[in-house]
C-alpha cells in the first residue's frame, strides 16, 4: 500500500519538478509567481489518475477468473512458490495430509 502511495505522490509532483528544472535552465526573469501551477496541478492529477487505472488494469489481469481456485504461496524445498489461481477442475498438488504433530 506504501509502494501504490508512493507511486502517486510521485506521480502528481513529476509535472511541478520538470517545470522548475526547465525554469531553472532557461535562467528566465520571469518571476516564480506566475508559476502556471492550476496548469501543473491538473496535469499531476492526470497523472496519477492515468497510473492508478494502468495499476488496477495490471491487476485484473494478473488475477483469477471466476470459477478459479486461489493456492496461497507455501514453501516448498526451502524456496517460496507464489500464490497463483488454477482452474476448478485441475487438482492441486498441495492437497497431501500434513502431519503437524511431532512423533
């Protein structure tokens, strides 16, 4: 959640950074006040607005499809499988009695 957070925060402020680079360049004597910043405003809002859908679309996809099975991630030879969605019909291999109780 910190990471989608940080996407838009930065998302949003790229439009103001890149103008005062450029202001910062072009050594204008315009003064800083008539920073067009309704314009830079909506631009970032754009922005995040365009990352946040480009987001939820990258989410859709890597999820399941209705009927899917969720497998949560599980360690398996020291190594983490991710969590991934089979079909209904396909049998899942983690399926196998765990004895928790130690002998």
């Amino acid at each position: 959640m910190v990471r989608i957070t940080l996407i838009e925060i930065a998302s949003f402020l790229v439009p103001f950074l890149l103008f005062f680079v450029w202001r910062w360049q072009t050594r204008a004597d315009v003064k800083l006040t008539a920073t067009p910043a309704l314009k830079l405003g909506l631009a970032g809002a754009l922005l995040a607005i365009l990352v946040l859908i480009i987001m939820v679309v990258l989410e859709s996809v890597r999820g399941g499809h209705a009927g899917d099975q969720y497998v949560p991630p599980r360690l398996e030879n020291g190594r983490v499988v991710p969590g991934h969605f089979v079909p209904e019909d396909e049998p899942d291999d983690d399926d196998s009695p765990v004895d928790d109780e130690p002998q």
